[in-house]
C-alpha cells in the first residue's frame, strides 16, 4: 500500500480524525508501516506494550488463552480501526495476543512519541481517550449481546453489518473463517452452523464464504426483536 494510501485511511480514522492537520502530519511522519502474513503474530498477551496499532488493510483479531488452553475471542479489528491505546501508554505488558487473520497492513505509532506529543499537544489526549471509549463501548455491545440475544440474532447482526444496503436483497461476503466468526460472537462452530441453519427461516441462505440475505430489513427486525419470539420464527 503506498504512503500516501495509508495516511489517508489513517486521517479519517477516530484515532487521528479530531486533531488538527500538523499534529496528525506529525504522528503520520513517525509511525511505521508494518505488514503482516495470515496468521502471523503482531504481539503476544505478555510482551511490553510500546506502539499503538491502526489496520490499514485486512482483518486482526485480539484474543486470550485460558490455563486450559481454550482461546477466547476479545475483538477483531479492520481498516480505519486502532487498539492498544491505553496498554500502550501505560508500557505495560499486552492482556492479550494479536495476529493477523488476513494478510493485512498496521501503521504502528510509538507510544514513547505519542506522550511526548501530547505533552505539547494536549487534544491528542482527548483524541485516545475517544479510541479508548469506544473499544470499551465495543465490548459492552458484545455482553450485551451474549447475555440478551439468541446465537442466530447474533449471527443475523454480524450479517447486517456486512450488508451495503438497509433494505432489499443483499450479497456479502464473509470476512474471516467461521471459527472466529463463532468465537467473535461468543459461539461454538457447531452452535455458529445451527444458527446459520436457523436463519433460512428469515431468509439467509448460505454457500461456503457468501450469504444471500433476501430482506436485510427483515434481518433486522429478527436480530432487534424479543429472544423468545425470535427462536420460535427461526425454527
């Protein structure tokens, strides 16, 4: 990906979107490109947090692993999104591991630079700050989800999300392999494929990476309605 590219990408992004255009000229002109292979390692839960992280291109997803050796699913990452902030500025160890589930670009900004910058620029603050908020935003969603929605409402919401269109037919493609769409949305892969199955009933049909979806409104109203009532229409 040229420069030029990745700072656009990276001016539009909520991490650099707020500040002012030297400030962002500035943290543009110290961070460092970095590519990554599918399944490759970006850090590992244990290492010193020193760079914050925005995915240019591709898909990375942050995860834990238990004393049992089950890997839990934190969150997964693409184009325009950043994480590790506040590890990062605190240089403390990473929580969690981060790979690539994609061939995928990162631009990484020093943590040491940022502090000194906003020493100077105190916005800069304001700005991670909103970052920060919204991974924790994020994972509030996802208990949400979890506790309050059946697994085929949480598999009709990722769809949506997917879609180009509100209303209407719709074709998307999915973005990463079933097994993390399953430990993204707190599933098992055999509950992910009884939840696919089960969204035939509201017009989802399935062919190996693709999903035809026949009313995305529909869909939607499926994913917001009461988890009872939703069972009953997708069986």
């Amino acid at each position: 990906m040229k420069k030029s590219q990745s700072h656009d990408i990276a001016r539009r992004s909520l991490l650099l979107s707020s500040l002012p255009e030297p400030v962002i000229d500035m943290l543009l002109a110290d961070a460092t490109q970095r590519d990554f292979t599918r399944g490759e390692t970006i850090f590992l839960q244990g290492e010193q947090a020193q760079v914050i992280h925005l995915v240019l291109e591709g898909w990375v997803k942050l995860y834990r692993v238990a004393a049992n050796g089950n890997e839990a699913v934190v969150n997964v990452f693409t184009k325009g999104q950043s994480f590790g902030e506040a590890v990062a500025f605190q240089l403390r160890p990473y929580p969690v591991s981060a790979e690539a589930v994609t061939d995928c670009s990162v631009l990484q900004f020093s943590a040491r630079s940022l502090v000194t910058t906003i020493k100077r620029e105190p916005e800069v603050a304001l700005a991670m700050i909103a970052a920060t908020f919204q991974h924790l935003h994020d994972l509030v969603g996802q208990v949400e989800q979890i506790k309050a929605q059946t697994g085929a409402q949480r598999v009709a919401g990722f769809l949506i999300k997917l879609c180009s269109r509100d209303t209407g037919s719709c074709m998307v493609t999915l973005p990463y392999d079933k097994a993390l769409i399953a430990g993204r949305l707190g599933m098992k892969p055999e509950s992910l494929s009884r939840a696919f199955a089960k969204l035939k009933g509201v017009g989802v049909h399935m062919a190996r990476h693709h999903a035809r979806i026949d009313d995305v409104d529909a869909l939607s109203q499926f994913a917001e309605q009461d988890p009872a009532d939703a069972w009953g229409k997708a069986l």
